[in-house]
C-alpha cells in the first residue's frame, strides 16, 4: 500500500510539472505569434504588390512630361554646346528652363522643377547622347547669353 501512495504522489507530482511546463509553453506560443502578427504590420508597411503588367510598373520620382503649345518670345536655340552641335533644343531665358521640339513637334519642357545637380541628355544632330548637368548648362547658358 505504501508503495502505490508513493507512486501516486510521483504521478502528481510529475503531472504538476507537466502542466506547468505546458502552461509555460503556451504563453511562449502566445508570445511568439503575438511577436509575428506585429512583424507582419511592419513588413506591410514596406511592401509593395507585384505588378501583373509592364504598364502597371512607375516610379514614384518619375515626373509627368509637361508640354507647350508654341514656343515662347524668351527663348535661345541651342546650337552648340561641349563642342556638339544640337538642333532641336532651345533655353527659354525668362523661365530658366531648356525646352525640346520632339519628333513630333510638340515643345517638350526637359527637367522642369529638378534642377539641382539632376543630370540631362541631349540628342546632337546626329543622334549620339551628350551628358551633362542641368545647372551647369543653365549656368553656361546665362553667360554666354550675357556676352
């Protein structure tokens, strides 16, 4: 008789610490998936869908292209610069701004409102890209128009 007391308080004994040990492991769940469920609020902050088409792709620092119905009385026509000679491009003086005349011949506002260290391309006749900074052009364009 005295051995099944002592097997019976083993049993609760071992059954005290199984559910102890279980609670334990419970609030560690609990824990854990609360601990998810908040990482996952973070990381939908910070992601995007997937766009299904090419179309559907943008940028946010893409700016929409501005046009011109005619070209204003202000404007210079770039006909060299860097030592390449351009035909299409011109530097309306009031506005400080370079204007293109696209293929089509619509007048097309190049770098409207990004002007600060932001870099253009410009087509020379014969088609080969020039590179440079927008200010420096601007800059450079002041003065030779103060000349």
């Amino acid at each position: 008789m005295r051995i099944c007391n002592i097997l019976f308080i083993i049993f609760l004994i071992l059954k005290m610490m199984t559910d102890s040990m279980i609670q334990e492991l419970q609030d560690k769940l609990f824990d854990a998936e609360c601990e998810i469920e908040e990482l996952k609020e973070e990381l939908a902050k910070y992601k995007k869908p997937i766009p299904k088409k090419l179309s559907e792709i943008t940028t946010d620092s893409k700016m929409t292209p501005r046009y011109l119905d005619e070209l204003p009385e202000t404007v210079l026509q770039i006909d060299e610069y860097c030592g390449r000679r351009f035909n299409r491009y011109f530097y309306d003086y009031d506005e400080e701004r370079i204007l293109m005349k696209t293929a089509n011949g619509k007048i097309k506002v190049v770098n409207d409102t990004v002007k600060n260290s932001k870099y253009i391309t410009m087509a020379d006749i014969d088609g080969n890209p020039k590179s440079c900074l927008y200010s420096k052009l601007i800059r450079d364009l002041k003065k030779a128009l103060d000349k």
